[in-house]
C-alpha cells in the first residue's frame, strides 16, 4: 500500500529546478520539468550527495558531486547499468505537491538497485 504524503506548495518548485524535502521519515529530491512533477529518492548511491542540489537538463538530474545522471521519470543511472534510486508518483491537490509513498513495512522503490 501507499500513502500520498503532502510534500510542497506547487508554486515553491519553479520549471527546470527542483528541491529536496522530508516526508515520512526520508529525504526526497523533487522536480518540475516544464509543468511535470517528479519525485526521487536524494541520496545519490554512489556517494550520498543529495540530488535535490543538481541540475535538471532534459528529463535528468545530474549529481552535483560526481556528475552521474538520474531520469527523473524511472529513477535509473544513466551509463550505470542496474543502478537507480527510487521513483515516486506525484499530483498536484489542493495547491500542495503530493507524493505517493510506500506505507511502513512495504518495500519501496528506493530500496533496489544501491551499490554493495
């Protein structure tokens, strides 16, 4: 099961950028890509930078320490096969930008694919 957890007002995340957020416990990275919302985990799994500090350029946040590229749409490391952080589903309800999270106990995306 899943939980939509209200993360930001829609107007605090300008087109091209993006932020990182707490909700529920863990540390998201949130984008606006045009006027598409995308939520990921923000710890990059290579070295742990937050990926709420990158830069998005075309459908891709890009580590700010080590330049390895995450699609924002399915959480997966562009160049490194298997990595990936992971990928949450958004709406907007309200005026407040809400994320679909695993509830407590469930798996959740984020666990699959970090590096032993």
């Amino acid at each position: 099961m899943e939980s939509w957890v209200p993360v930001a007002r829609e107007d605090a995340i300008p087109s091209g950028s993006g932020r990182t957020v707490r909700a529920a416990g863990r540390l998201l990275a949130v984008f606006r890509d045009g006027e598409a919302l995308f939520a990921i985990d923000d710890t990059c799994p290579h070295q742990g930078a937050s990926l709420g500090e990158g830069t998005l350029h075309r459908g891709f946040v890009i580590c700010p320490w080590h330049h390895w590229m995450y699609d924002v749409r399915t959480g997966a490391c562009r160049g490194v096969p298997g990595v990936a952080v992971g990928c949450y589903p958004t709406r907007v309800r309200d005026g407040w930008i809400e994320v679909a999270l695993p509830d407590e106990g469930s798996l959740g995306a984020g666990e699959k694919g970090k590096p032993g």
